[in-house]
C-alpha cells in the first residue's frame, strides 16, 4: 500500500474535500493538511494568527499568500519527511501553487496527484447550507444528506452540542464561490500542465466519492 503519496484536494467549497481527506487519512495513513481547520483552530484557541485571520474567515475572503503559505511551511517542516499527506484548502491562488513546488523541492518532495472534486453550483449551496459539526468529537453532518440518527444527538460521542460555520450562509458563501472561481480555478490548468491533474465526480454519496479516488489513486 503506498502511504506516502502526496496530494493536493480541489474543488469548490462544500465540494467535499474535507470529508474525503478524513476518510483516507484514516484508511492509509495519509496526513490531511487542512488550512481551514487549521486556520478555524487558531481561531478557537485565540492565536496571535486566529486573532489575524477571524475576520478574513468570516467574510469569505482569502487569507494573505505570506500568511498562509508560511503556515504550510511549518506544517511540513513538523512531519516525518517520509509521511503522505493529503492537502486540503491549499493551494488556493497560483502564488500558493508556486510557493508550494519551492517548497516541496526545497525538501526533496514532489506531488503525485492533484484530485479536483468536481461538483455543480447547485449542490454546494445545499452541501453548505445544510451542513454542522459536533463540537465536541468533530463529527460532520448534513441536515438532508447526513443527519443525526437521533435528533440532536451526536452519533458518535452523544454529544447534544453542534456548532455550524459562521461562513457557511448565503451571503458570504457567494463571495466564496467567485474566489473559488477567480482565484482558484485557474489552478486547474497549472497541474493539468504539470501532467498530474485527475478530476473525479463528486456527486454521489461519500462512499461512491471515496471509491472514484482509490481507483485513480490505485488504492
Ligand atoms: P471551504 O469549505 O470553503 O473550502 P475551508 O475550510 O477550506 O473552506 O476554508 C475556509 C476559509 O479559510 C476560506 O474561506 C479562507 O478564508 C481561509 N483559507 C483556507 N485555506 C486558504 C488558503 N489556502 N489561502 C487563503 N485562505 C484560505
Ligand atoms: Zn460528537
């Protein structure tokens, strides 16, 4: 089984990615590297960063270049070099992408697959409308694709505490599908050049999703 791979998750917000990512960090290994969490961790724990970045999150806009590739950097520089890891929210503009293959030269590391979740406007405004976290174990959920087995009630830790992300409404969400549109999108093309671009339908269930990546990832 290959535990080392590297690869970076695309796809628009609520496409996906983070719930993938968690699944194959757990099945192979893999790190997930997730700059929203990471960022929304900062936040929680009231970092000098998460101090920096709440208002950027909430709004929907993107957190500065130097800020977050700066981030990925220490990421890298704290894991086993031989580790696999899966990013996800990173790259997001094409300066990141760039800062990226330095860095990943810089270590002797390269990137295997750049996977883009491709899935329709229509189905992320209700993936994110819809969507909550248990505070206290992480666990996702969805109010029309996933909820609760029991209402109100965490299935795996019982908890009755949920928290919803105060990006995750109409409004903001709309400047976060332009980013994703303008700045992000052209990302695409940059790994499709690079010859390792592999897009996979991301409509489906979860499990239907996971399958389409193991096979392109030959799992
Ligand atoms: P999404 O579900 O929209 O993909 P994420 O959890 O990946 O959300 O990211 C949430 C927010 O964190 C973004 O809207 C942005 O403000 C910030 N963020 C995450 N990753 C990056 C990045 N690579 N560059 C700049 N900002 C980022
Ligand atoms: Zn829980």
């Amino acid at each position: 089984m290959k535990a080392d791979l590297r690869i970076i998750f695309m796809g628009p917000p609520g496409g996906g990615k983070g719930t993938q990512a968690k699944i194959l960090q757990e099945k192979y290994g893999l790190e997930q590297i997730s700059t929203g969490d990471m960022f929304r961790a900062a936040i929680k724990n009231e970092t000098p960063l998460g101090v920096k970045v709440k208002a950027i999150l909430a709004s929907g806009a993107l957190v500065p270049d130097d800020v977050t590739c700066a981030l990925i950097a220490e990421k890298l520089d704290s894991m086993p070099k031989d580790k696999g890891f899966i990013l996800d929210g990173f790259p997001r503009t094409i300066p990141q992408a760039k800062a990226l293959d330095d860095m990943l030269s810089e270590r002797s590391l390269h990137l295997d697959y750049a996977i883009n979740l491709e899935v329709p406007d229509d189905y992320i405004i209700e993936r994110i409308a819809g969507r909550y976290t248990c505070s206290k174990c992480s666990a996702m959920y969805n109010d029309s694709s996933k909820p609760t087995k029991v209402a109100g009630v965490c299935d795996e830790c019982g908890s009755t505490e949920f928290v919803r992300r105060p990006d995750d409404n109409a409004e903001v969400l709309k400047s976060r599908l332009e980013n994703y549109r303008d700045l992000t999108a052209p990302l695409l093309p940059y790994y499709e050049e690079k010859g390792i671009l592999k897009s996979v339908d991301g409509v489906g269930t979860v499990g239907e999703v996971t399958n389409r990546i193991e096979k392109v990832l030959g799992y």
